[in-house]
C-alpha cells in the first residue's frame, strides 16, 4: 500500500509526543526514585518532629498528643522509638513492605517514617496517574490538529506534482496555484516561471519553423520552374543525369518541407483539437480509395466509421504504403479492423510488406522525426512520425509489430 506524505508526517508527530512523553515519565520517575532513596525530605519532616516534640522525659501520651496533632491529615505512617527502640507513640498505619526512614531525634529517640504507597493518597488520584492522563490528553490534542494540517501542506506538494505530471505530458499551458508564502509556494512559483518561458521558447521555435518552412516554398519552386525550362541536350549524358539529380534533391526537399509543415499543423492541433475540422468517415472505404493510386496494394478488411479528419487520415494511408513501398517488396497488404466492443471498440489499420524488415533493435524509433533505418536511404525520416502523430491526434497511436529482421507489420489504431 502506497503512504501518502502527509500520514507519514502526521504519524512522525505524534511519535515525538509519545517519545517525548515516554523520556518525560522515566525522567521523573528516576528523579522521583532518587530523592525518596535518599530520604533528604524525611530528614526535613524529622526536623518538624524533633521541633514540635516534648522532651524525651515527658509522658508518652503527651508524646502521642503532640505526634498526632503534627501529622493530622497527612498520609505519612510515623513511630516514634526510645532510645531502647520502644514505640512509644504512633500515628498512621504501619506497614511490613515498602521504604521505611529513620531519623535520629534528641534523647536518643529515634523516628521511623513510612510514606503512603504509590498511588494512593486518601481519595485523590496519584500524581502518576495525573501526568499519564494529563499526556494522553495532550496526544489526543495533537492528533485532532495535526492531521489537517499537514493534508492542508502535502495537498500543496499533491497539486505541484499534479500540474508537473500534467507539463511533463506535453501540456506546456499547465500551471500550479501558488499558496502561502513558505518553500511549496516559492518551488510552485518557480515552476510557473520556468514553464512559462518554455512554453515561450517552444512557441517560438514552432512559429521560426513554420514560417521558415513556408518561406523557402517559393524560392524551391523557382528553382523547379528553372530547371523544367533548362534546354537539355538528348546526347549530353552527363547534364541530363545532372538535372535529373537535381530534382531529385528538389522532390526530397519539397517532402521535407511539406513534412514539417504538417507536423506543425499537428502540434497546434494538439494545443487546440477545436482547430481539427471532423466529421464521419467511413475507414475502409477511404482506404480502398487512397490505395488505389497504388499497384500491388491489397487491401482487406471491414467497414468501419469513425469521426475523423479525411484529408489527415488520407496522408496517414499514404506515408505508411509509401513507405513500405520504399523500404519494403511489394505487394503490400492493407486491413482494416474493428477490436474491442461498445465504448472500447476501436478502428485499427494494418500494413505489412515482404521486405526483409527493419535493422534496428527497436523499430518503434522510426517514429521519431528524422529517424531512418539507414542513412544511405532517401528520404526525410518523416513519413512514418507523421503517422503516429495523426494517429495520436485522434484519439490513437502507432507501433510496429515485427520482430527485427522481419517483414514490416505497421499497426495504426484510431
């Protein structure tokens, strides 16, 4: 069972009451022990006795009268002996166990003073009893008082670790109350800084980005134009394999930039799903119609309809058939399929070539932007995080299947 912080702090609260009162008892107990081992309080009463007595000489019911009348309502058991060790006067009820003191008087008398037992003294509760009940009050207090106030300071440290969790999700705008004027409220207040110019930052760099990317659209189309009007020589091998490489790198780049482009449509989208425009969409269907600008595409399934954006969902089924064209053998298998049942149901779309699968020991990473299997590959490393992240957007994912070594077994769930 997971411990919350603040029963572990209530409890180590209430443990320092009952150790401190454990130490407070013994303490006393021990200084109470001393002094009545060492009687200097007797000696004290036996000084009253010896001042208050009559002679030695004078009867022994005036000794007994005067005796009596000293220790009347005390709960103290005196014998008062002769020099012979004769009891000539007693008060109080003598008893075989428990301490017994001696103090010498005048004419060669002697006192015997026995205290009362522990606790007992006539009706009243003893003084140990007192201090116990007066302590269990007192951890009865801090308990009742604690207890909200530590949930009232862990709940602070709960609401922080909530809005972090909810930043480190991807929610850049998460912010946290700030309460109080302590260390939770300056550590909140410094999240919110610290998230604030983050989220500045990475809005930042979107915008540069995409910006960026749409500024050089038109100088690489200017450079497309110029190469489609360069007059080439038919027998001039080498300028003909020379501008054939150059729109190559022309094509690639355009991809690259549309890619980016698109990847930042997604991400504002993420910020704002409002912004997605959706409407019903019948999967198969839409498959089978984007599938059929490929040769050697199979397609199969069920249909199935979902709410979706159509001109996203068309560039999901074209990057991952493009792409196990590119890096796979054809033909290439595309199905469509229903898993789950009522509101856990879910569309799913699987690709799979005949190739001879991804080298990498995690193939999931080709998700990540830029990410290809070999560097000697064409391409952008674009195609298939676009995928995921119109996947994502929604309401799914992605993940391949295959083993390493493998033919490709790309599944997309929606």
């Amino acid at each position: 069972m997971k411990q919350r912080l603040y029963f572990k702090i209530y409890l180590a609260v209430l443990a320092s009451i009952v150790i401190f009162a454990l130490a407070t008892a013994l303490l006393w107990r021990t200084l109470d022990d001393r002094e009545e081992r060492s009687g200097g309080r007797f000696d004290t009463i036996g000084q009253l006795i010896q001042n208050a007595l009559p002679p030695a000489d004078a009867s022994i019911a005036e000794q007994q009268r005067v005796l009596t009348q000293l220790t009347h309502n005390t709960p103290l058991s005196v014998s008062l002996l002769n020099a012979q060790g004769q009891t000539v006067a007693r008060v109080g009820e003598q008893r075989d166990f428990g301490p017994k003191f001696e103090v010498p008087l005048s004419g060669g008398r002697t006192a015997l003073i026995q205290p009362p037992p522990r606790g007992k003294h006539g009706n009243q509760p003893s003084m140990a009893w007192a201090f116990i009940t007066g302590l269990l009050i007192l951890l009865g207090a801090v308990a009742l008082t604690a207890l909200p106030l530590t949930r009232r300071l862990t709940r602070r440290l709960e609401l922080l670790n909530a809005g972090v969790e909810q930043w480190g999700q991807g929610d850049l705008s998460a912010r946290v109350p700030v309460q109080g004027n302590d260390e939770v409220a300056k550590l909140a207040g410094s999240f919110n800084r610290a998230a604030a110019k983050i989220e500045e930052l990475v809005r930042t760099n979107k915008m540069m980005l995409a910006n960026a990317s749409h500024e050089l659209r038109t100088p690489l189309t200017r450079i497309r134009m110029s190469v489609e009007m360069l007059k080439t020589d038919q027998h001039d091998v080498r300028q003909a394999k020379r501008k054939t490489e150059i729109e190559q790198d022309i094509s690639e780049l355009d991809e690259m930039i549309e890619g980016i482009l698109l990847s930042s449509r997604l991400d504002a989208y993420d910020q704002d799903t409002t912004q997605m425009p959706m409407e019903t969409v019948d999967l198969l269907a839409l498959v089978a119609e984007e599938c059929a600008h490929y040769q050697d595409v199979v397609v199969s399934g069920q249909s199935t309809t979902i709410q979706g954006n159509p001109k996203l969902l068309r560039r999901l089924v074209r990057n991952a058939v493009e792409n196990a064209f590119k890096y796979g053998l054809p033909p290439v298998e595309v199905r469509v399929a229903t898993t789950g049942v009522q509101a856990g149901a879910r569309a799913e779309i699987h690709f799979t070539d005949h190739g001879q699968g991804v080298k990498l020991d995690n193939p999931n990473d080709l998700f990540e932007p830029f990410v290809r299997a070999h560097r000697s590959q064409n391409g952008a490393g674009l195609g298939l995080s676009l995928v995921k992240k119109i996947a994502e957007r929604h309401g799914g994912g992605a993940r391949i299947v295959s083993p390493k070594n493998t033919a490709m077994h790309l599944v997309v769930w929606l």
